[in-house]
C-alpha cells in the first residue's frame, strides 16, 4: 500500500507510519471491530464523498449491535473523513473508518475496554473489482454457508462477519473463480462475499431480501432508488440456487465493486455470457450519479 497523507486516530491526524495499535489490542484477539468502507469520486466539479451520512449513521448503527460507547459524535466523525481525505491529496480514495475496542484488559469481555476510533483512505485502485466491471465474473456458490442473526447482527458491518466472507472468497479464488455467492441456512441466495447480489429474469430485477442474511447495502440501497427514480421497480424476495443458474442477467453491488456483471456462475453461463443490456445501463446510471451528472442525486455527494 502506498503511504500518503496522514490517518485519523482518535482526535488526531498522524502520520500514516505511526497509526498504530499494541499487539494485545482487544480486537485483534477476539475481532471485536466495526468499519465502513466509502467512496470519494474525482468528479467534474471536484472531490466528492460519496453518501457520507448514511455511512456514518450505519457505522454507530453497528457500534450499538456491539454495545460499543462511541467516544465522538456522527459530526465529529464526519468531519473527521473530510480532513483525513484532504490530508491525503487524493482526487479519488477509498475511506476506512474503524471503531474497535482496544488496549486494556485482555479476555472475551470487550466492555471494559475503550473505543478507539481510525480513519484512513487510501489511491484507489479496481484491483478485486475489476472482474465484471468490463468482461463480466465468474463466481462460484460457496461450501461455506452464510453467518445469520441467530449467530451475530448481520446488519452490523463488523469484522467478525468477514472471517466467514473471507472463507468463501479464498474458496472462490484457489477454484479458478473471481467471487463467492453465499447461500444461508435455508439454502437460500444471501449474498456474495462483499456484495449485495441482484438477479435480471425476463426484465424483472429481484433481490434477497435482508433477511435472507445479507448487508444493508449502501450501494444497495443507491442502486434500488435509482431504479425506481428512472421508473422501474426491484422485487425483494428469496432467491434459490436455480434461479441463478436460469437468470438472464446477475449483478452486484458494493462501494468497492460499484455494479459488476456475473457471467458465469460455477460452471454455468449466465444469459449470453457476456453483460447484459440492463446492467451495462445501470453502470452507467450509477456512474453518472457519482460523477454528479445526475442533478437528481447531488444530495448524495459530500463536496471536499
């Protein structure tokens, strides 16, 4: 990783070589951590963050699901990612805030301990994105079967959850594939490794429904409302094994993926095999909203 600018920690921006923590950190024992990961585009009319508020309201969602006692506020944490991007002097990065217990007293009970907060972005670069982003990905439905809420709140985006992603991802990429689709419990579509899945049959778009044990998705939710904004609609229901193997189209969605097209699911092809025609839209629906060329979403961009 390219070391620019500087990073967050707790109240301070210090330089990125000295953000660091003590080995005996609570989280990193028992990964009791929260994050966000956020967008800022090199628009037209300058850096832009891409839906900040819903970000950070998400973050302290999460740090309530881990009883965690957030020693800043929403604001102060927003204004916190505007400077530590400025500090960077990147056009374009990838934000991280991070909400951990850390150093203090050592066993399974985090509560003792106090809530340290980071934020640091990054260049952004496509990296594990890029698959679909173009050509189209080949995913693969993992064996390992997707965490739900009788284990721990999956609407938390907490590190823990991501051990289990994590899992199916290497599955994925040790079999020749470019990412996991997670099936729960019940045998039903969650999501994939990183992303929200979305499935195109006969122009009909469905989704898993949160429920199914899926994150509630930023870009998700972005996706939903820009769909329905142009006119359309997004049917939220369980999803089988089959109806990915029958879709005419399959896409998904994330703050790293964006919109990434899925043209191959184990060893079968979807549709044609190549993107299909309403994903290639919705890629360059969603990039016109981002880039701010959508006067309809320009609520959504936090100008730096």
């Amino acid at each position: 990783m390219k070391e620019v600018g500087k990073i967050w920690m707790n109240g301070k921006l210090v330089p990125f070589k000295d953000a660091k923590v003590h080995v005996l950190t609570h989280a990193l024992h028992y990964s009791t951590s929260i994050f966000e990961g956020i967008r800022c585009y090199d628009t037209p009319s300058g850096s832009a963050i891409f839906r900040l508020p819903e970000h950070v309201d998400r973050l302290f969602k999460s740090a309530k699901l881990y009883s965690m006692k957030m020693q800043f506020s929403k604001k102060i944490i927003s204004d916190a990612i505007v400077k530590t991007v400025q500090a960077g002097g990147l056009k374009e990065s990838y934000i991280r805030p991070l909400a951990y217990y850390g150093y203090g007293t050592m066993g399974l009970t985090p509560t003792t301990n106090k809530v340290d907060v980071s934020i640091s972005c990054w260049e952004w670069k496509m990296g594990e994105s890029k698959a679909g982003k173009f050509s189209g990905a080949k995913c693969k439905v993992s064996s390992w079967t997707k965490i739900d809420s009788r284990s721990q709140p999956m609407q938390a985006k907490a590190a823990s959850n991501y051990a289990n992603a994590a899992l199916a991802r290497m599955e994925a990429l040790e079999n020749g594939y470019d990412e996991a689709i997670m099936l729960n419990y019940h045998g039903k579509v969650a999501e994939g490794s990183a992303e929200n899945i979305f499935v195109i049959k006969d122009d009909i778009i469905q989704t898993p429904p949160l429920s199914a044990g899926g994150l509630e998705g930023i870009t998700r939710d972005s996706i939903i409302r820009i769909i329905e904004k142009n006119g359309g609609f997004v049917i939220e229901q369980d999803l089988d094994r089959d109806d990915l193997y029958n879709a005419d189209e399959i896409f998904m969605t994330g703050t790293a993926a964006e919109i990434k097209s899925v043209t191959q699911i184990d060893k079968v092809k979807i549709g044609s095999g190549k993107m299909g025609s309403i994903t290639k839209a919705l890629q360059k629906s969603f990039t016109d909203v981002v880039m701010g060329k959508d006067e309809r979403f320009l609520p959504w961009l936090t100008f730096i």
